[in-house]
C-alpha cells in the first residue's frame, strides 16, 4: 500500500477522478496532483484532501516535487491523445519530454518503489495486416509514424530503460482501448456526437471500447496493489463501426478514401472533432485487444463489456436519433405495402 501519491495530469478526467479515489482511500497517508494548470472548480472539490501543485513535468524541477514530499508512488496519467489548440509541436512535448523527466526525477530518488503510466492500444497501430487480437507481446505491422501513437511508442521504450535502470521500482503500464463514457470527453465521444457521422467507404471497422469508469478502477488497482508488467484494457467483445453508429442514432456518410483529408479538415476547422491521420486509420481498421493477461495475472475483469460501455455513453449523453424511428417504420412498411401489390 503506497503512502505519498503523485499524480500527473489532474486537471483532466483521469488523472482528477483517480486522485479523488485515492484522496478517499484512508489508507493512503498523501496524495499530490500535478498539472500545469488549476482543475476545475468542480474536480477540485471531488479531490478532496488531493494537494494541488502546479507544476510542468518538463521542468527539471518536478524532482524537487518528489523528494521534498517523500513520494513513494507515482502514476503518470497525463499522456495525451490530441493536440489541442496548442498545436502537435507542445503536445509531443508534453508526452515525450514530460515523460523523460518525469522518469529522471524518480530515478533519482530512492524512496520511489511504484511507477503506473497510461499508455495506449494505439501502440500497436491499426492496418490491413494487423492480426485478429493483438496481445501484449506482439510488434505492431506498421510501426506508428507520427501523432499520439509514436509518442506512445517512444514513451514505453523510456519506461522500460527506466525499468531496467531501477530494477527495484515495480513499474506497471496500462495499454487502454478507446476510453467511452457519458463522463468524458474524447475525440471518439465526440465523433458519436455528431448528427451525420464519416466514414470510409468499403471499411467497416472492429471497435472494442472501455468504460471510462473501467479505467479509472484498473488505474486505482494498479496503484495500490497490483502485480507489475504490461497490460492491455478493455472491455469484452467488439462493435462494429456500423452497429455503433446505429445505436448511437447517428446517419453515416460513406466517404472515399480520397476525400478523407478535406473532410478531416473541415471538421478540424469546426472544432466538432479533431481528426488526426492515425484516428482515421483506425476508423479504417479498427483494433482488437487480447485481455487475457489483464484477467489472469492482474486480477481485473472490466465491469462493462464494449457494448455495454458504449450503450452508457449513449444513455449517459442521451443522444436521441437524427430521424424518428417510427418515422423509419412508416416509411419500411410503405415500401412493404408497394411490394406486396406490384406483386
């Protein structure tokens, strides 16, 4: 059971929920929440006893954060998966950088003896080559090039040089599936949002999601008390891109592969939704987890399954469908009519 808890990257859903988690745990003596800026009025007070130090982890500085509060454990929850408006330049920044000194300071210090960091499925990539289920031991076929996932990439490849420099430190890192939810907002969330959703024509891909909820109960399990490695996380079973979309109550609008970059531009200069080159791959592809390691070794089986987490994202946000499905019916059972006369 940790004692002094630092937590990166409060101010956004993850890393602010799982500090109120802990904060609420009386067997945890002191939790520290890192950001660069202030969490929200509301997230503050969830936090409760969470100490707020604003702070940048690209600054050497955060060492002095560590040894000065005696932390013991840190989890590295504030990677990012979009560029935001301060461009792809501060975001790889924040990922990488951060990343590298944060994993500095706690070399240094001797009294770390737990590092958890999320990272992501998006490790793996997403192409026409990709086997069924990708486990944890498998290279992706397309090594990712650029955005969140090569950030990813070189973030693990930092984490495991960390690991074998500090053999004594139990790291754990979490590679979650596309997180879901009616309690957070992401670039997938946002993209069920939408009253006419784009797709690739001739591409139907496989979805497997994780309840946001999910995610913050492994993070916390990963925390306390919880057998080091690699994990993947997510939710049992998959969706197809088509179910999703009709279960959301949403219109698809196939799109051919060619006109994919004018209308990821356009939405990106709506502020709807931020398309980035990898996020369409993987509305070309999709991707598939293998959690078997997750049940058996960690110990963790995800409440919600992907149908059931996206259902609740649906619910939650009670996203009502762009046409009428009684309308719908009147319609088939017209067409229906017409049939059985002209026959």
């Amino acid at each position: 059971m940790p004692n002094v808890v630092l937590v990166t990257g409060v101010s956004r859903f993850l890393g602010g929920q799982l500090a109120a988690r802990l904060a609420a745990n009386p067997a945890v003596e002191r939790v520290l929440g890192v950001d660069t800026v202030q969490p929200g009025r509301d997230l503050l007070r969830r936090m409760g006893r969470t100490e707020f130090v604003r702070a940048d982890i690209r600054n050497p500085l955060i060492a002095k954060v560590i040894t000065a509060a005696r932390v013991d454990t840190v989890v590295h929850a504030s990677v990012n998966s979009h560029s935001g408006p301060d461009g792809r330049a501060t975001m790889k920044e924040m990922n990488v950088i951060g990343t590298m000194q944060l994993l500095a300071a706690c070399q240094k210090s001797p009294l770390v003896r737990r590092m958890v960091v999320r990272s992501t499925s998006a490790v793996y990539g997403s192409s026409p080559r990709d086997p069924a289920v990708f486990t944890e031991d498998m290279e992706p076929r397309d090594l990712p090039s650029s955005g969140y996932s090569k950030d990813a990439v070189e973030i693990e490849g930092y984490v495991r040089g960390f690991g074998r420099r500090r053999p004594d430190v139990d790291v754990t890192t979490l590679r979650f599936s596309n997180l879901i939810g009616p309690r957070i907002d992401a670039v997938l969330t946002r993209y069920f949002e939408l009253p006419v959703v784009p797709t690739v024509f001739g591409f139907d891909a496989r979805l497997q999601l994780l309840h946001s909820e999910d995610a913050l109960a492994v993070l916390e399990r990963a925390t306390l008390d919880a057998p080091p490695g690699v994990y993947n996380v997510a939710g049992a079973g998959v969706l197809m891109l088509s179910q999703a979309i009709r279960r959301a109550g949403r219109l698809p609008m196939p799109v051919p592969r060619s006109a994919l970059s004018p209308v990821s531009r356009f939405f990106r200069s709506t502020r709807l939704v931020d398309f980035s080159p990898e996020q369409l791959r993987y509305l070309n592809f999709g991707r598939v987890l293998d959690t078997t390691r997750l049940r058996e070794r960690f110990g963790f089986t995800p409440r919600w399954t992907t149908q059931q987490a996206f259902d609740d994202f649906v619910h939650g946000r009670d996203l009502r469908p762009v046409i009428d499905p009684e309308r719908i019916r009147e319609v088939e059972r017209g067409v229906g009519n017409l049939i059985a006369r002209l026959r």
